[in-house]
C-alpha cells in the first residue's frame, strides 16, 4: 500500500501573498485534495532580517480568503535549523557541498565583473577546494561562511 502524498504551500513572510503564491497555493491544496493526499502550510520564515509578523498574518489571511486550509499544524523552517545543519555536515562530509568564506559583497563584485565580461553569473569560488586546515583555522577565527554545493560542470573561474 502506498503512503498518500503530502504537498505543500511555502511562502515566505518577508512580504505580502501573490498571485504567483496564491496560484501555486491552489493548485497544490487542488491536487492533494484530488488524490486524497494531506496539504501542509510550511513557513519559510529563515530571513529574519525580511520576516515580519504582518506579512505572516496576511498570508494566513489570504489562504484563508481563497478557502485554502492545511491538514497538519504549520511547520517553520526556522523550527528546523537542527536538522538542516546535520544535513549540511553530511553533504560536505560526502563532498557534494563546501564551506565559502566569501562575503555577500564580494559575491556581488564577481557576479557583476562575470556579467561585464559576458560571462554567466555562476563562479566557481576560491574556497571550493580549500585544505580543511584552513577551513578550520578560519572557522576558529570567527569568519562567517556559508555552505555552497559542488555542482558539477563549467563555471566562472574566481579570479
């Protein structure tokens, strides 16, 4: 016997509901209510700079206008960071993602100098392939990094 499928709805509360939202919102609670699957209403509220409160309450609001309800009590992804954070360890542990240490600026300064060259906006950053001593030595020193995924294929050499 198969598990009857479980779709969601995931907006982000850093601004009001669009008709872009609503449309996908309604066709997802269609399709699960068609195959007698569960629909679920999952917060991305992870930006808290942009997250606010009003926004949330206006999307609650909205689905609530279209007559769109939720099977299951909303999740929050930041409800989640636990278990995103394992993830991510296991994907650098296994090689499919990496530590970046490059700042938003600077991410910004190669896209723009790749977009003035012609070239795509994906890069290949510096830290891609780092030797895990300094990874480390950095971490301890408290520079910020994120996570980046090994995708395979051409990109923009970091020069």
């Amino acid at each position: 016997m198969t598990e009857p499928i479980r779709v969601r709805f995931a907006p982000s509360p850093t601004g009001y509901l669009h008709i872009g939202g609503a449309r996908t919102a309604i066709f997802n609670w269609l399709y699960a209510r068609s195959k007698g699957g569960k629909f679920l209403l999952r917060l991305e509220d992870t930006d808290v700079k942009r997250s606010r409160p009003e926004f949330e309450e206006d999307i609650l609001q909205a689905m609530a206008w279209l007559g769109l309800d939720w099977d299951e009590e909303p999740l929050r992804q930041s409800k989640r960071r636990s278990f995103h954070r394992e993830m991510a360890d296991e994907l650098m542990e296994r090689g499919f993602a990496y530590r970046c240490f490059l700042t938003a600026d600077e991410v910004q300064s190669i896209r723009a100098r790749n977009e003035a060259r012609g070239d795509t906006t994906a890069f290949r950053s510096p830290h891609r392939e780092m030797d895990q001593a300094e990874v480390q030595r950095r971490m301890e020193n408290g520079e910020t990094w994120v996570v980046r995924f090994k995708v395979p294929g051409e990109a923009v050499e970091y020069v």
